[in-house]
C-alpha cells in the first residue's frame, strides 16, 4: 500500500473514531468530573506517547535518508577516485576502465531511468558478474614497479570498499517500518481522537479543531513513510553525485 493510501486511512479513521466519540451519549454518572479527570490523564499519556514516537520516527527517517545521500557521494568519490587510480596505472588498465564506465553508466539508467529512480532495479543479478570480473581484471594485471603495484592494490581496495558501501546503501534503501509496530501507532491515535471526541459536543468549532488534528496525524504518517523510500519515494537521494562521477570519468 502506498505511502499517500496509509495517511488518507489514517485521516479518515481519526476523523471517523472521533466523530464516534461525539456522537456516543454516555450516562450522567459517568460526566462527573472524577471520570473526566481519569479519560483526560489516559489521553494524555496516548498524546505523550504518540507524539513521542512520531517525533523519533520522523527524525530516524530523516538521519536515514541524510545518510544514505552522504552513501551515494562517498559511491561518487570512490569512482572517481578509482577511475584515476586505473588511470595512472597505465595503458594496461584500459579494459577495466571502459568495464567500470559502462558498468556506472549502466548503474544510473538502470536505478534512475529519466530520472525516475526504481528501488527494485537496485539489485539485479549482473552487478556481482560485473563486479568480479573487474575484479579479476585489475587482479590479472603484472606490475612492473612499486608505483603501479601500489597503484594496482589502491584499485583492488577501491573496487572492495564501493561493493561493501553498495551493499549497505541496498540494504538501508529496503528499510521499512513493520507492520505491528504501525499497526500499534494507528490504534493510539485511534484511541487518542476517540477520546477527543468522547466530551465534545458537535458543532463546527469542534469539526474543524478533530479534521486539522487528524490532518497533522496523517501528514506526519505520511513524511515517515516517504522518508523510509529514499529511492523511488517523493523525497528520494538523488542520483546527482553519481552522474557527476560519470562526466569526470574519461576514457
């Protein structure tokens, strides 16, 4: 389900729950003020708790994105700077640097075709092939100083630290939040706005205090659940960092 259908279901069953509660008439002996000391310190402690997880939620989010933009330049930097070191190398090394440039260019049609980013395309099953292979390139290459040894082991080192950074940025673009923990989150604010309504009386004053409130709660769902899609989400990491790379690599 998508992030825009989770925050309409949110609004409309906050808004749905309080209306509930104004429209529920309970007994006299249960609008003393003693009872409504006790719904009004539960409500309380929901509000504090909802807000609380919304709050951290958000901000998680958010740290996981700006980390995962922060991934993708350290991916561009390491291209870069893995393009040169072959390029040092010597003559030698041409067919792997025309492998890593096809293989980046590849990349970026593939995971942001126009543009468009596509979190399934992340890990297709020939970027391991491609990986190895160059790999095995550079691996079969016979240095004939210290430079291009030492050069040779950089580009080795290179190829390994942007496998692992690809892997992590795979795996932290597959983050989602688990279903009973939203599950959980959606029936404290149902309980939250149940009890809104609970004491209220229906008027327009009321109707559009209980239809901002359960916008606010659904806005904020829905910034969670986009922030946690920083491929294909509204506010996804751009692929600006890696286009970058591929113009300063030259053949």
């Amino acid at each position: 389900m998508s992030p825009l259908a989770i925050a309409l279901l949110v609004f409309v069953g906050s808004f749905a729950t309080a209306a509930l509660g104004v429209a529920l008439r309970l007994p006299h002996h249960h609008l003393d003020e003693d009872s409504r000391d006790v719904v009004k310190s539960v409500m309380g402690l929901v509000a504090t708790l909802t807000a609380l997880v919304l709050g951290l939620l958000i901000a998680s989010a958010q740290d996981a994105n700006r980390t995962l933009s922060n991934q993708l330049g350290e991916m561009a930097a390491d291209l870069v700077e893995l393009d040169q070191t072959l390029g040092h190398y010597g003559p030698e090394a041409a067919p792997a640097r025309a492998l890593l440039h096809r293989a980046v260019r590849a990349e970026i049609e593939r995971v942001w075709p126009q543009g468009k980013a596509r979190a399934e395309s992340m890990e297709p099953a020939g970027i391991r092939q491609e990986r190895g292979q160059l790999l095995s390139i550079i691996g079969q290459l016979s240095p004939r100083s210290e430079a291009q040894r030492y050069t040779q082991q950089r580009a080795m080192q290179l190829v390994a630290a942007f496998a692992r950074m690809r892997t992590l940025l795979v795996s932290q673009a597959k983050n989602e939040l688990p279903g009973p923990f939203l599950a959980v989150l959606v029936f404290w604010v149902a309980v939250l706005f149940f009890g809104f309504g609970l004491f209220a009386r229906f008027n327009t004053t009321v109707l559009l205090a209980l239809s901002v409130g359960a916008l606010s709660v659904a806005g904020a769902m829905y910034l969670i659940l986009e922030l946690n899609r920083p491929i294909d989400g509204l506010m996804r990491v751009s692929e600006v960092p890696l286009r970058y790379a591929l113009s300063q690599m030259r053949e």
